[in-house]
C-alpha cells in the first residue's frame, strides 16, 4: 500500500544522503512517475524533501531535521503504527512487516504496551481471516452470515449487511444492519465463530457512525463512493483498492474505496485537492469537512 511505501522512502532518505529516482522505481517495484508522485505527496505533508541534478543527484530530506525530533513525534509514530496494524492485517507481507518493526524501535521503552497492542504477528489467525472476509463484504456490498455468542453465551446465526468493520480499546468490532432484527447491530469479532459470505447484495442504507470519541486510539474502515478526474484515476488506482470503476463522462469516474475514518483517511484524500469528490456516506463527507476547516484554522 502507498502509506507503507511512503514510510520506507522517509527511511531510507534519512539513512542517505541523496537518492535517485530510478533507484527508488526498482527498490518498490513501481514506475518512476509513481516516485515522482510520492514525492509530491511528502512534500504536501510537510517533509522537507529536496533534489539535486546530476550524476548523483536524487532526492534528500534536509539534514536539519531529525527523525525523532523533528520529523515525526512519538504521539505521529503511535498514530502511524496504529493505523498500520490495523490495515496490514488485510493486506499483510513482509514488507509492512518490516516497516511495522521499523517504526515499533523508534518507540521509547515507556511505550511497551503499545508495541505490544500493534503486533499483528500474535494475532489469532482466524480472527485475521474474519476481518479480511469482512473487508472484501463491505468493499462489495455483500451480505453476511455469521455464527455469533452473545454475553449470555448463546450462540445465533445472523444475516448482516456490513458497513463498518472498527477497532476500539484493543478490539475490533462489526457494524452492520441485521436482516433478522431490521436494525443497526455491532457484534464484536471475538465472538463470531463462523462467517460466510453470501452472494446477495445490498444497497447502503443511512446510518449514523458508530462512536469514535478517542481518534488516538479508535478508528473504523468505512466504505466511500468518490467520483474521481481522469487525470488522477490512475494515482487513486495506485495508492489504494478500488472498487469497479464506471466511467460517469468523458472526464470522471466513480468508484468505491475502503478507507478509516480517521486523519490518516483524510489526509489521503485530501491529496487529491480538487480532482477527487466525496459522494457518501454522509457522516464520512461530514467527519472529512470538518477535518479540514480544523486543518486550515491551525494553518491562519
């Protein structure tokens, strides 16, 4: 993914003096145009990336700045971690590994439990499993069958829409309309025994977000429609999942995207300034909005 990426060219400019473009390309197997894009997503993010021509010339980040002093805090780290264990258990490999272990050393030893918290390694495989089934639900609009144990320790079977699949105090829970109580339901992953992915779609319904009073430590995944320019499809293609993409005119296409309601979520987007367009849910647009009117108030 682009963040894990992202990441590991701030790694390596810090271990170097100056980089190349084309040396970038290979290290991550992508086009030069994408480290060029890269580029100018780090720049919009603050990092004071420079380039030199010539022979040796690349890309640098300015000397002045240290990793941990300058560059990112302890409380950036805690939140890049957090954001990484949680979208790494769905697309998981050595590489995201890497980055997590990385990232996890530059933590003081005062934020061992942290560390621990973020170790998707000790992970129970089939709680991994459920969340990546749940993933590909929500990114489809598929509906669910699950095998659940409520507190009384009764065991159901629901058939659910889901919508939000969240992790809150070192839990991941599911929010989803339940087919047989025609409501709103969160079913904590834990206790869900069995899942099964049904063939029948659903359409969204309007729903509040579940609550995320503490953006430190809580965030969900929440399905997004957007309507995207032509000239950036391709870097929305690149960067993250997408759903189908239906051509809307000649210029702009809309698709489906999962992403987490959180900072990291909308920072993404917001590197698309213009060329990208929110249509729902209504409570993402919202929370986004609202995220940047914030952003610009602690600019002015």
């Amino acid at each position: 993914m682009k963040i894990e990426r992202l990441i590991n060219i701030i790694m390596l400019l810090l271990e170097n003096d100056t980089i190349s473009a084309n040396s970038l390309a290979q290290r991550f197997s992508v086009s030069k145009r994408t480290i060029l894009r890269d580029m100018d997503s780090l720049i919009l993010a603050h990092i004071p990336i420079y380039t030199t021509r010539g022979p040796k010339g690349g890309f640098g980040i300015m000397d002045s700045y240290k990793f941990n002093k300058r560059l990112l805090t302890e409380f950036d780290i805690q939140n890049i971690l957090i954001a990484l264990s949680g979208l790494s258990e769905f697309t998981a490999d050595k590489e995201t590994a890497l980055t997590i272990d990385k990232l996890k050393s530059l933590l003081p030893n005062k934020m061992n439990n942290l560390k621990t918290l973020i170790d998707f390694e000790e992970i129970h495989e089939a709680l991994s499993a459920a969340k990546k089934l749940i993933f590909f639900a929500i990114q489809h609009s598929k509906t669910i069958e699950i095998s659940y144990i409520d507190h009384n320790g009764q065991q159901t079977e629901r058939k659910v829409e889901p919508y939000q699949l969240y992790y809150k105090n070192t839990s991941w829970y599911l929010y989803s309309y339940s087919l047989d109580k025609g409501d709103f339901r969160t079913f904590k992953l834990s206790r869900i025994t069995s899942i099964s992915l049904l063939e029948k779609e659903f359409d969204q319904k309007s729903f509040k977000s579940t609550d995320n009073t503490n953006p430190n430590l809580n965030f969900f995944l929440s399905k997004i429609e957007v309507i995207v320019h032509k000239k950036s499809r391709d870097k929305l293609i690149e960067g993250v999942e997408t759903g189908e993409l239906l051509e809307v005119d000649k210029n702009h296409y809309q698709t489906t995207l999962v992403l987490p309601d959180h900072e990291f979520g909308y920072q993404y987007l917001a590197n698309f300034g213009t060329t990208l367009k929110i249509i729902g849910p209504d409570f993402y647009l919202k929370n986004y909005v609202e995220w940047l009117e914030n952003d610009v108030k602690s600019i002015f």
